[in-house]
C-alpha cells in the first residue's frame, strides 16, 4: 500500500481549476491503485500559522529566545513543523495544486515550502530524490513563449528549482491556462482558446497520475 500526499493551494474551492486538475489526477490515481491512501494538506483552506518557521529557524540556530508564556505556541509550532516534513518524507508520490497568484505562489506555499527548506536534511540528504511529484498548475493568464507576458510566470521556476533541484524529486507537470477568460471582459476571445487549454490539462493530469502509479505499483511488486 502506498501513500499520496496531496497539497492543495487555492484559496478557492468551487471554480478553482488548479483543485479541479487534482481531482482530475488523483481520481485516476485511485483508479490504478485502489488500496493507496491519500493525505491531504490545504494550505488554502488552512494556512500554516505564521509563526511556525521562525520558531524552526530560532530552535535550530539555538538562538530560541521566546519568553515562557511563548513557550507552549513555540512547542506546538514545532510539533506541526515535524508533522509538515513527516508528510512529505512519508509520502510515495506528492501532487501539488498551485493557481499562480500576481505573477507568482501564495503566501501559503511559501510559507510551506519555507518549513520544509527549514529541515537540512531535505536538501542534504536528500530523502525526497527520485520520488515522483505531480505539479497540476492554473495561470489565469497566457505566460508561454511568445506572449506578451511571457517570463512573468515566477511561480512554476521557484516551484521546479526547489522540489527538482534542491530535493532531487521527478517532476510532472499539468498546465492550464488562460483561466480567467470566462470572467474577463477583455479576454472573451481568448476563451475558446482557454476551454481547449484547461481540456488538455485534465488530460496531462490523468496521464501523469497513471503513469506514477503504475510506477509506484511496479515498484511495491
């Protein structure tokens, strides 16, 4: 049996493509791998508290300075700390679902990753190598090569230095984009170009998300 963490971003739910993406991948998952159990984190829905990585900084650099009355929030900032990086350390395979917010991530992810770039390990060892994660992506906007905004998408290249190159995982990707077209009085002839997009996402999703189980499958076999 293995596990799914996944790791939703929105802080929509109904309309959000980047969780309907996720669903796209994670109901096929379940499809190639019935017996697998899925964690869910929503950031969007549940934020972690801000004082969680300060209080990881300060117990790390040994400079923890909190005053008594502080003690038992630091102490419990810590504990969701470990629990943060227990989940994706324990974790088979990883889908993370990220709308890409003024041209980058939420606060929410930031603060997130900012725990898990906190625990050495991740990055010195490298426990996370080699293990699959499924980035499912929404951009309002069209950021591809040859677009007026192209470059202005500062999201997906911090998302694949950290999780491809700090902590060695195999990336995936399912992109849509355009999504704002609907809404978008100046973007209304945009939108069958938008629909065609978010279609073919769904797509990448459900591949991507076959191909890592049958992957994790093989390698439970």
């Amino acid at each position: 049996m293995t596990t799914l963490l996944r790791v939703d971003a929105s802080i929509r739910i109904d309309g959000s493509v980047s969780r309907a993406l996720a669903d796209s991948a994670e109901a096929a998952w379940r499809a190639e791998h019935p017996d697998g159990v899925v964690v869910r984190r929503d950031l969007g829905q549940h934020p972690i508290p801000s004082n969680v990585w300060p209080a990881v900084i300060s117990a790390k650099m040994g400079f923890d300075a909190a005053p008594d009355a502080d003690r038992a929030e630091s102490a419990g900032a810590l504990a969701l700390a470990e629990d943060i990086v227990a989940e994706i350390k324990n974790a088979d395979a990883v889908l993370l679902a990220v709308p890409l917010y003024n041209y980058g991530i939420s606060q929410h992810v930031k603060t997130w990753m900012d725990v898990l770039l906190a625990e050495p390990e991740l990055a010195a060892d490298r426990p996370l190598a080699g293990k699959p994660i499924i980035f499912t992506l929404a951009r309002g906007g069209g950021y591809g090569p040859g677009t007026p905004r192209d470059g202005w998408d500062h999201a997906t290249p911090y998302l694949e230095r950290i999780f491809g190159d700090v902590f060695g995982m195999n990336i995936r990707k399912a992109v849509a984009e355009l999504t704002l077209a609907s809404v978008t009085p100046a973007m209304a002839e945009l939108v069958p170009a938008s629909k065609i997009a978010e279609e073919e996402a769904h797509v990448s999703a459900r591949e991507h998300a076959i191909a890592v189980a049958k992957e994790l499958t093989g390698a439970a076999a």
